[in-house]
C-alpha cells in the first residue's frame, strides 16, 4: 500500500512508494499518525525520510536534537526511535493538543518535547548544545533557523532540513518566496566550509549536512 503521508508532499513516483510500503514492516503507530494526517491534510516529513532520519540517529549516536517546526509529533517520533531525546518547537497551540492526544501513553512520549512558541524564540530559550537539528518550518525561515542553530551544534552533528527539492520547483527555479529562499538554503549548505552536504531525494527532498568536527 502507499503511504497517505507521503503522498501528501512526495517528488517519489507513486509505485516506487507503494513498493517500499510493501517491503517494509512497521509499527502500527504510524498507521495511526499518518491516518490523522491525511484525515487534516496535514505535511508530514513522511516515512521514507523519518526511517532516515532513525537511521542517522543510530549511526551518528544522536542523542539530543531541536525541531524547528514539530507538528504534532511525527518526525520526532523518528528521532525518539533513533535514540534522541528531542525538543521540538511548534506555533500552533492545536497541534501540541493533537500531540498531547495521540502519543498519550504511548512509551516514546517521555523523550520528545514539543513547546509552544516561534521556533527561533523556543530555541533561544534552550541551553546546551544539540547532536541534530531538524529544520521543517516556514521555509524562508531556513535561513535564520541555520544561523541560530550552527553555533550550538555539537562538531560532527547534522542539520536536516525537509521540503529542499519543493515538489521541483528549487530544480525549476520558480519565483516565488518559498521556493527562492530554498534555493538559497541548498547553495549556501554546500558552498559553506563548515558543512559537508548532501541532497537525498526522499519524500520532499531532505538536506543532510554534517558540521565538519
Ligand atoms: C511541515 S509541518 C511539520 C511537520 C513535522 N516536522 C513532521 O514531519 O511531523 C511544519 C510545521 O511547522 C510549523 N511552523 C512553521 N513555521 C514555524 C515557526 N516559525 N515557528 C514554529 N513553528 C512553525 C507549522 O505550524 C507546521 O506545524
């Protein structure tokens, strides 16, 4: 079956989807949030990126990580998988009530942490050092949320940041504001020094650059 959550926002053919959706077995869990997704026409990073971004915390021993932009808790479900304990920000009060609701009792609920507020100010009002960062906000924001997070990235860490291949329109080169903000998100992670960068493309395009250590 293809997923209802990548389909949303994915640039991957349709049957290429249904096929990794048959391959792979999956808890249930994800049926339900993908389900609550589609049902509110909601964006989510999607499963094929979520798996990666698991998968990256395994390998990279990502242990603490901050979303900018955490919706009701679906990437961070990935990350809290991986083995991070994750801070997340989010401006729209129902989507912490819609959190709160779906991961009631569930046992990965006690590593994510999703608070209210501006991405940016929630993240000024964190201390520490992060091992990830997940950028999935207003995307001409990306920008800003790189600047902030850099400094307070531990060397080797990840900056990952979803939507970069925009359905192909940062391929196309539209012009409007979205779309020019992430084609200069994607030349600036791979013309910076401080960064190794890669464009993976997954669900809607995901960026995964390493601060060098
Ligand atoms: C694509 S959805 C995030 C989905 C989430 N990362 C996931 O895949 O489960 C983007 C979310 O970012 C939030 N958002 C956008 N700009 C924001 C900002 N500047 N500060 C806080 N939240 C923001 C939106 O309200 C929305 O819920």
């Amino acid at each position: 079956m293809s997923l209802p959550a990548d389909k949303l926002s994915s640039i991957v053919d349709p049957e290429i989807l249904a096929y990794l959706g048959v391959l792979e077995a999956e808890d249930p869990f994800l049926d339900t949030l993908e389900a609550h997704a589609a049902a509110h026409h909601f964006p989510l990073i999607g499963r094929q990126s979520g798996r990666l971004i698991e998968l990256l915390c395994r390998i990279g021993g990502i242990r603490r990580a901050f979303e900018f932009g955490a919706g009701w808790g679906y990437s961070a479900f990935f990350f809290a998988r991986g083995g991070a304990q994750v801070i997340g920000a989010e401006r729209d009060p129902w989507e912490l009530e819609h959190h709160a609701r779906l991961f009631a009792g569930h046992p990965l609920k006690a590593s994510i942490h999703i608070l209210q507020g501006s991405a940016l100010d929630v993240f000024e009002k964190t201390s520490g050092d992060f091992d990830a960062v997940l950028l999935d906000l207003h995307k001409e924001d990306y920008a800003m949320a790189l600047d902030v997070a850099l400094p307070r990235l531990r060397p080797g860490g990840l900056i990952v940041a979803d939507n970069v291949l925009w359905g192909g329109r940062t391929a196309r080169g539209s012009g409007d504001p979205s779309t020019q903000a992430l084609i200069a998100y994607n030349q600036r992670i791979f013309r910076d020094p401080r960064l190794s960068s890669v464009i993976v493309p997954v669900g809607d395009g995901l960026a995964i650059s390493r601060k060098h250590g």
